[in-house]
C-alpha cells in the first residue's frame, strides 16, 4: 500500500473510531475511494488490524485508571466480591459486549455482502445520526457510569448489535442508548470508551483469524507505521471529544452524519460512484 494512504487509512481510523460518526463506514469509503470496493486482500487485512491496534492502546492509555479498575475488579470477582464498584464495573463490560460479540461471530461465518455496500453505508449513516439527535435532545441526563444497572448494560450491549451494519457507528449506537438511559453526554461517550476497549479487540481478533485462514500473517514496517499514526490520531479524537463533550452537545455529529449520508446517496443514484 502507498505510504499516504496508509497514513489517510490511520488518521481515518484513529478520528473515526471514537467519534459517533462510524470508523466502519469511513474505511469502506476510503477503500472505494482508492478503486478497492471490491477487492479485499490480505495486505489490507494487515493494516485494518494494525490500525485497530493504534487506537486499542489510545483507549487503554487515556482511560488507564478504568483499565486498572476493571483489572482490580477481575481479582475481586474471582475472589467472590462481585458487589464492589470495580467488580461492577468489570461485569457490566462484560455484559454489554456479549450481545455484540456473538452477533459478530455470526456474522464471521455468513459475511453477508450486502452489508459491505455503498447504500448500506448510506442509509445508516443518516438513520442513525438522526437517532443521536433525538437522543441527544433527551432532557434528564444526569446519570454516570458509577450509576450503571445490569438492565442498562443489557440494554447497551443490545444496541451494540446495531453497530455491526456498516455506517452506524458502535461508538454513536452506543452513546444513543446512553442518553436515552439518562446518562450526560460525557458519561455516555465514557462507557462507550470502557466498550471500545472489547470492541476493538474482537474486531481485531477475527480480522486476525481470516488472516490465519489464508495462511498470510506477515507485518512490517507499513503495519508499524498504521499503528503509531492511528494510536496518535485516536488519541487526539478521545481527548477533544470528552472536553467538546464538558460544554457541547452532540449536534455537530448529527448534522454531519446525514449531510454525509445524503451527498453518498446523491453520489450514488446519479451514477458519480458505484
């Protein structure tokens, strides 16, 4: 791949990620955008991987102490002090990823290609920035994460599930349900981060898996340099957002979201893109 466009897939994936815009979506544009809409190889498989990896560890990194909480929270669990803040915490986590998770695994061994569209990147793009608008114009949102029920992470995790259309966005999906639950903007984009962390990770693994399949595991220095830009771009997103977050609301997102998701579908029925 050409170093400018393993920089643009990083910096795409790094900002996308955690912004509620959909990282998924912005890939699948990137690569039509350089004529591989159709083609997906094993050189690609790398990068979408080492670029998961730059930003797990900008999640790790920015939000050490809940990483630290949530491994606190493991000895305690197996210790049998499952009521403990940091054991709560740990399984509500746990919770809200299982639904996500084997909805992905499902997905894994159908990979359905209509989801992989153009349209469908669209559509979801639009329908579901106009549900974080209306999730956003939710009025009691006072709750934190310290407030987290198991009804909530149920209701999270199941949300999650929506993620995996191309175009939603796990972080915007995720940050919806929490609004709807009561939670301010900057705790519900805090839990989405806490799931990000599992998110990532799963994504990672399977993409890791459908390279172990085709018997191709080779990275390099391209892979390296993918990680370190999407670590660095990840990083930058998480800290603007949660201080954009302090005094803002998720409108911007929102607007941005279905302009988007209009000029793709304007692109697409006129016949510019295919």
């Amino acid at each position: 791949m050409i170093l400018y466009h393993i920089i643009l897939l990083a910096v795409i994936q790094g900002l996308t990620e955690f912004l509620p815009v959909s990282s998924s979506g912005h890939l699948g544009l990137f690569h039509c955008a350089i004529d591989q809409c159709d083609r997906w190889d094993a050189e690609n498989m790398v990068m979408d991987i080492a670029v998961h990896v730059g930003t797990l560890l900008s999640v790790l990194l920015y939000f050490w102490r809940d990483v630290l909480r949530m491994l606190c929270g493991v000895k305690d669990i197996t210790l049998g002090e499952r009521n403990s803040d940091n054991s709560k915490l740990t399984l509500y986590v746990l919770i809200s990823s299982v639904p996500v998770i084997m909805a992905g695994l499902i997905l894994h061994l159908y990979e359905p290609d209509w989801l992989k569209t153009l349209h469908v990147i669209a559509w979801a793009t639009i329908i579901f920035g106009v549900v974080l608008w209306w999730a956003d114009r939710q009025e009691v949102a006072t709750r934190s994460v310290k407030d987290l029920t198991f009804k909530d992470a149920i209701i999270i995790g199941a949300a999650q599930i929506l993620a995996l259309i191309p175009g939603t966005s796990r972080s915007g999906i995720t940050m919806s349900a929490a609004r709807f639950l009561g939670f301010s903007r900057k705790e519900a984009a805090h839990y989405s981060m806490l799931l990000a962390m599992v998110a990532i990770s799963g994504a990672g693994a399977l993409m890791g898996l459908s390279l172990l399949k085709n018997g191709d595991m080779s990275i390099g220095l391209d892979a390296l340099i993918a990680a370190i830009f999407s670590f660095v771009a990840g990083l930058l997103a998480i800290t603007l957002m949660m201080k954009f977050l302090e005094k803002s609301t998720f409108k911007v997102f929102a607007i941005y979201r279905v302009i988007l998701g209009v000029a793709l579908l304007g692109l697409l029925y006129s016949g510019a893109i295919g």
